[in-house]
C-alpha cells in the first residue's frame, strides 16, 4: 500500500511525531502499535516529501528517525515501504558520492530487502559507477518519480567528474566528441553546462579549448579513446 501523503504542518514532522509517547517506549497495547504505525506513515511521507523538493535536512532526519522504528519495531510498515525509503536514502548517498555510508546502509540490510527493486536500482548503478559504465548511469530508468528526483543531481555529479578528467588528459576535443563523452544532445546543453559549471572552456572553432593547467598535460588520442570505450560497452552489454 502506498503511503499516506498527510497535509503540511507548520510543525516539521520530526518534531511532530515525538508528541507520540508509543513509538517510542517499546509498548506494545493496541494504541501504542496504531500510533506506531502512523508515525512511521507520516514521517515516510515526509521522505517522499525531500526527495521531491529536494530538500536535504528534512530528508535526512526523516530517514535516521524512520531507522528506529525499522530497526526496534519491524512490523511498523510493510518491506516494500521500508525498502523504497532505503533505496532513496542509498541514491542520495550515491549522489553526494558518500561511498563509505553506502556500503554501511547495505550491511544493515537482509538479503531478501536487498533483492528489492528500489535497492537493487541504487546498488547496480552503484556498480556502474565502479566499472567505469557512465553511460548505464545516465540512462537507468527510475522505478519511481521519488527516485527520479534525484538522478539529475547524479548524472550531474557523473557530467562532473568525466569533465575533470578531460580537461587534465586533452587540449581539445571536438564539440562533437565533447558532447558523447558527456552524454549531451546538443552543443547548447555543452554550453550550459561549461557556464553553470564556471569552467573556462572555450567554444571555438568547433572545438571545445580547455584551460592551460599548470602540470603537463598527457597527450591521449580522443577518437581512437571515444571508440574503444563505445566498443567495450557494447561488448559489455553482449555478455550480460
């Protein structure tokens, strides 16, 4: 059953939910496990919330107070609940490149909820990452619109580090090689993002010209790179 999404308070619901006394004393009357249950309900929904909106803190503190009630009163919600608010929190991680925590929320589940399709999403782009398969990042198609909130903020975190590492092994690339290596569609979307990303790129003569650094760049052959990467993936999709 899908979440309860409850009206907006001016009280935050974090705080909201400790005006209950039963999910919190370990009672276990009738009252204390209904209460129980619609606090892991409206904290859940304030998770949907976040992820919406964006919004970091209330995320945060609306997961680790939902750890509690996963971790002493399991039967406060159903698996499917619980997993699809740990699969988020494990997207956000990935997002925000905290590898460490990643792989620590990973040891606080079974293997029946890591077989679940939200955590199996954010654990296979995880390995994406690893092997180096950008490209399987920036074209996963979310389980859901709460998970879909956060990719852009991941293909954005992936855009970042593969400009880093152009701009240290070329001089130039052409706006065509520029744009695949970045997963853009147009020279516009390159445009954007070398403005929003402040970096002193210029657009030149169909050419993307990255900024002198003071080490020695390496000389690496772009096209002959591009190719073999685009032929490895391929080979990579073949074989799985």
């Amino acid at each position: 059953m899908s979440p309860v999404l409850f009206p907006l308070s001016p009280v935050p619901p974090q705080i909201e939910t400790l005006s209950y006394d039963g999910p919190y004393n370990g009672a276990t009357t009738p009252e204390a496990q209904q209460q129980r249950s619609f606090v892991a309900q409206m904290l859940t929904s304030a998770v949907l919330l976040a992820a919406k909106i964006q919004d970091d803190g209330l995320f945060k503190t609306s997961v680790q107070q939902l750890r509690v009630l996963y971790n002493d009163f399991p039967d406060c919600t159903s698996m499917d609940t619980k997993c699809q608010v740990m699969g988020l929190n494990l997207l956000r991680l990935l997002a925000d490149d905290q590898l460490a925590s990643f792989h620590c929320e990973l040891e606080l589940l079974n293997a029946q909820e890591l077989a679940t399709v939200p955590v199996q999403f954010a654990t296979t782009l995880a390995q994406s990452l690893s092997e180096g398969s950008y490209h399987r990042v920036v074209s996963a198609k979310p389980p859901s619109a709460p998970f879909a909130a956060f990719m852009p903020k991941l293909n954005e975190a992936v855009r970042v580090d593969i400009a880093n590492c152009s701009e240290k092994a070329y001089e130039s690339l052409s706006t065509k090689d520029a744009q695949t290596l970045l997963f853009f569609n147009s020279e516009k979307e390159l445009s954007t993002f070398i403005e929003s990303t402040e970096r002193a790129w210029v657009l030149k003569n169909g050419r993307v010209w990255f900024a002198a650094s003071g080490s020695q760049q390496v000389r690496v052959p772009s096209k002959q790179l591009i190719q073999s990467s685009l032929s490895y993936a391929n080979e990579l999709e073949r074989i799985v």
